[in-house]
C-alpha cells in the first residue's frame, strides 16, 4: 500500500482502498466520528475495552490528536485487554513524532516482558509506518539484531513465524487508509 501522500493521491483520482460492500459502514463511522462530542468521548474513554476502543477509534477518524496523550497513557498501561490495538492505530493515524515516541514508550516497557501477549505487534506495526510517514527511524532501534523485538519474538511462547512486521505493518496501513477515506466524508 502507498504512503499516506498516494492515499490522497488515490483519493483525488477516485480510487478506493475500502471495499464496496464496506463503505456504508466506513460511511456510518465518519458520520458518528464527526457528531461525538468530546465529553462523550471522554467518559468512552473511562469505559471497558469496547467503549475504550470505539473512542479511540472516534477520535482517529475525526483527528481529535488533542486526546494523543489519553491514548498514550492508556496504551502505557495495558488495564484493559481488547483496546490497545485501537490505541495504537489512532496514534498512527495522527502521524507525528509524539506519537512514535508514545509508541516506542510502550514497546521499550512491553517488549521485555515475553511473558505478556500484549499489543507489542500492533504496536510495532504502528511505530514502523509512522516512520515511513515521518521518514524516520525509531523502529530501527527495537528492530535490529539484538534488538528488544527479536529477543522478545524469540522468548515469547506465544509468539510463532519468522518475527517479522510485515503483516502488522499491513494491518496499520489498512486502518489508516480508511480513516483518510473517512476525512473526505
């Protein structure tokens, strides 16, 4: 999938990254994204797993980053299960360094724990396409050879494949491709 500049490019050109038979509901998520309020989002915020995720994902598509450190602080705590992947696709989703750098916090904690299947992939999905959109580097770190990620891939019984990022990446691009889909409606 192209950067987040093709997606707009793509856009303008009228092409789509969301399926038909899902556009009425990426329709929906706009509108609702859009009516919220930030009260409300607030007390969804202070809600179990599934209210936590809906917020996160409201305040992705109607690119409220004023709740950035919500989310950060919420994925830094990992109370809930369920949500963190929502957490780390609206930090993505806004695209700049405080978010890598809420991201790579989570990842520096969570990734010396193998014993816990978290959100690191997600997570580290999330932090490796904010870079390509910063055109930075901060996955490099956790990524390398004796990196925190291998080592925790490695000691995670959980954990099975090549340790690659591929697929988590992937789903990080997808997710932000629909929330630009989202912006124009």
């Amino acid at each position: 999938m192209p950067p987040r500049a093709s997606l707009s490019e793509a856009r303008r050109s009228g092409t789509s990254y969301v399926a038909r038979g899902v556009r009425p509901f990426v329709h929906a998520l706009a509108v609702d994204a859009k009516a919220v309020s930030d009260a409300e989002l607030t007390i969804l915020f202070e809600g179990s797993w599934r209210e936590r995720r809906t917020a996160a994902w409201l305040a992705a598509v109607s690119r409220r980053d004023h709740f950035r450190e919500r989310l950060g602080a919420l994925l830094l705590e990992s109370a809930v299960c369920c949500a963190g992947g929502a957490y780390c696709v609206a930090l993505a989703s806004f695209g700049t360094a405080r978010d890598a750098d809420l991201l790579a916090a989570y990842l520096d904690r969570y990734l010396r724990r193998p014993d816990l299947a978290y959100d690191q992939p997600t997570a580290m999905g999330a932090l490796a396409y904010t870079d390509s959109v910063l055109h930075g580097d901060r996955a490099r770190d956790f990524l390398q050879e004796g990196g925190l990620w291998p080592q925790w891939f490695q000691d995670a019984p959980h954990m099975h494949g090549d340790g690659g990022i591929s697929n988590d990446l992937g789903g990080i691009r997808l997710a932000c491709a629909v929330i630009e889909e989202c912006a124009d409606i």
